[in-house]
C-alpha cells in the first residue's frame, strides 16, 4: 500500500491513471499531453507498474498501458476504516457539545 500512495502522490501519474481510465493506451498517446521527455514519462509509468496500478503488454515495439484497480480498492478499503472511525469519534464530540450546551442552558 506504501507504494500506491507514492504512486498517487504525483499530479502526473494522477492524470495518467485518468486517462487509463478511460481505455488501454500506448506509451506515446500518454505522454502527449506532457511537456516532458518520453523517457521522464516512462519513469513515471514505471512508478506506477511498481505500485501495481498499471500493466504493460508488449506487442513488438508497441506497449499498451491497462489500468489495475486493485491496489486503489485497498487504499480505499483502508481509508473507509479511518473514516468510520473519524466520523464515530466526531459523533461523540458533537454529543458532548451538545450535553455541555444543555448544562449550560439549565
């Protein structure tokens, strides 16, 4: 999970993952939108193949990118849990808000 957040850190993979979102793409149709070198966005892609977020097929000299969501769906798996958790413990505050502003009133 440490390397998904790594990965997810950056803008620029951010984006890339988004346009994977959208279909399997080749290394140059991601690099396009970047105003950054071939080989800069292919440490990038690297990064995330590391992290478990991209595939790369090979097929001769063409290598197509897929998305992988399964290290996004523990991230959020993992978040949902802090998340209850914060909101449980917001609950109780605003309960005992509440029980101070009635004690206050009396």
């Amino acid at each position: 999970m440490n390397r998904t957040f790594a990965a997810l850190a950056d803008p620029t993979r951010r984006r890339i993952l988004e346009h994977l979102a959208g279909g399997d793409r080749c290394v140059t149709d991601l690099a396009k939108p970047y105003r950054m070198s071939l080989p800069a966005v292919s440490k990038h892609l690297r990064v995330l193949e590391k992290a478990g977020l991209v595939r790369r097929q090979r097929d001769g000299r063409l290598h197509r990118l897929k998305l992988e969501a399964r290290p996004m769906q523990q991230a959020q798996a993992w978040i949902e849990e802090y998340r209850k958790f914060w909101d449980q413990s917001f609950n109780r505050l605003d309960e005992y808000l509440k029980k101070l502003q009635t004690q206050e009133n009396q």
